[in-house]
C-alpha cells in the first residue's frame, strides 16, 4: 500500500517549520510537530509505503526504525481517518 496526500481534501502551509493542514470537507484543521511536517512532505512528495516512510523518518533523525514506527504508524492512521491522506 502506498500513501499520498489527498488533494481533493487537504489544504496546507508549512508555518515557521510545521505544517498547518486543514480539511477541505470539514474545515477542522491540524498542526503538526516538526516530525510530522516532515512525514507530511514526504507524501506531498509522493506516494510512499508505511515501510518507506518509517525508514526515511529513522535515517533522517539517526534512529531505529523500531524507534519510530509505532509513532509513524499512529500518525498515519490519524491522517487517514481524517481522509487527509489516501492510498494511491
């Protein structure tokens, strides 16, 4: 499965580092931490998996994967259930 950002959906600004999102369908919106501003550009970028993504976000800040997957998983999961992010 690889994710992307949903366009139809998602609107967004990277403000002072961390990136503001909001729902096009709900108009909620969401800022993320600067991990997750990074995760988010990554699927701006294009479409990745889980698995690339994780890697990506360990090699980046020098970690084990183990060390960031459950969080890049549970953030995921959020973005999906918000349909800011769609498998591709």
């Amino acid at each position: 499965m690889r994710l992307t950002v949903n366009r139809d959906n998602a609107l967004w600004r990277i403000v002072d580092g961390e990136a503001v999102l909001i729902s096009a369908a709900t108009s909620y919106y969401y800022s993320l931490n600067r991990t997750g501003t990074f995760v988010w550009n990554l699927l701006a970028d294009g479409a990745l998996t889980p698995d690339d993504l994780v890697r990506r976000v360990a090699d980046h800040y020098g970690v084990a994967a183990a060390a960031v997957r459950d969080d890049v998983g549970a953030l995921l999961d959020q973005l999906r259930a918000e349909d800011l992010i769609v498998e591709e």
